[in-house]
C-alpha cells in the first residue's frame, strides 16, 4: 500500500476526494496530507443540492490526529459554489465539521 492510499484509508475518505500527497517534514516533525477532487467533478449546492458554478477556492488547513511522534495536518483547496438560490456556499468537507480547523474523527459500534 503506498502512502496515499494509506492516508485515504486513515482519513476514511471516499470519492470523489482523493489524497493527492503525503510529505513528511521531519525537521518540523509534520506530515502534510494534500486532498483533493479531480478535474470536472459535478458541482452541487450543499442546501438544495442542485448544480451550481465555482466561484471561487479556499485553500485550508486541518488539524489531524498524531502520527507518533509527527503531527499531522490535511490540506485542500475547497470550492465555494455560487448557487443561484442561496448564493455562495462552500461545499462541505466529509472531515470536518463547519467552520471547525480540526478534523472530526467518526467511530461506529461493532456490528453497526
């Protein structure tokens, strides 16, 4: 398994995102986990759900759980959409909660 897979894997993630990276920065004592989407991917408001245009990108940074001794950080260019309805939305990052800096760690019962 190569390193992006495994951070895939570790992140829970599904497609459409992708890790797209993995750097260790050994002097700092960080892994950087680049995710992204690939190119054309279908665009769609996070309130009602229809096809909206990019408007423009955010580029953040969370907070993950430790690596060991590293501390890991993930990272994304997150596009806001321009819904005709509700205007400018950024899509939400199946990571984090809204607005939070540090990823959200789900865990499911057994057999669940």
């Amino acid at each position: 398994m190569d390193d992006r897979s495994l951070y895939a894997a570790i992140l829970g993630l599904t497609g459409p995102w992708g890790v797209e990276k993995v750097e260790l920065q050994r002097g700092q004592g960080e892994v950087h986990v680049w995710v992204a989407l690939p190119p054309r991917t279908f665009w769609v408001c996070p309130e009602c759900l229809e096809r909206a245009p990019i408007h423009d990108h955010h580029d953040r940074t969370w907070r993950h759980l430790d690596n060991g001794r590293y501390k890991t950080f993930l990272q994304a260019r997150v596009p806001r959409l321009d819904c005709p309805r509700h205007g400018v939305k950024q899509l939400r990052m199946p990571w984090s909660e809204d607005r939070s800096r540090f990823t959200a760690i789900t865990t499911r019962a057994e057999g669940s």
